[in-house]
C-alpha cells in the first residue's frame, strides 16, 4: 500500500483493524493536541509510544560516545 502524505511518499504496513476502548476526556485532549481525528491520533499515539523506547536507549550512550570533526570540516559541509 502507497500512502501520499502532503507530497511524500511513504511505504505503510498492512493495517489491523482494531477496537480499543479508551476514555473520552484523554482522547479528546489528545485530538486537541494533535488535531486530527480519532483513528490518526491514535496512530500518532502509538508511533510516540514506539520511538519513546528508541529515544530511551539512545540517551544511555549519553557521554560515551566522543564525536570530534575540526573547524576545516565544520566549514566545508555548509
């Protein structure tokens, strides 16, 4: 399935259709939030709940890792 997204193109997964029952007020703030719909803010949702874990690791690499590029090459990837 091909989805065009405000000019991009992205390749999506095959979709599940799910019922999910959830309180109204938080979804109601989160449709605020996000201003979208219902079936978008929860995929929102869950792509933030996913990329929360990446981000989680990332940050324990926090001062391990040493990165050094000179001043030459600061200015010549402008």
């Amino acid at each position: 399935m091909l989805a065009v997204d405000m000019g991009r193109f992205e390749v999506m997964e095959a979709a599940r259709k799910i019922t999910v029952q959830v309180p109204a007020g938080p979804l109601e703030k989160a449709q605020r939030a996000s201003g979208a719909g219902i079936a978008e803010t929860v995929r929102t949702g869950l792509q933030l709940v996913a990329t929360s874990q990446v981000y989680a690791r990332l940050r324990q690499f926090r001062g391990k890792v040493r990165f050094f590029r000179g001043m030459a090459e600061l200015k010549a990837d402008r």
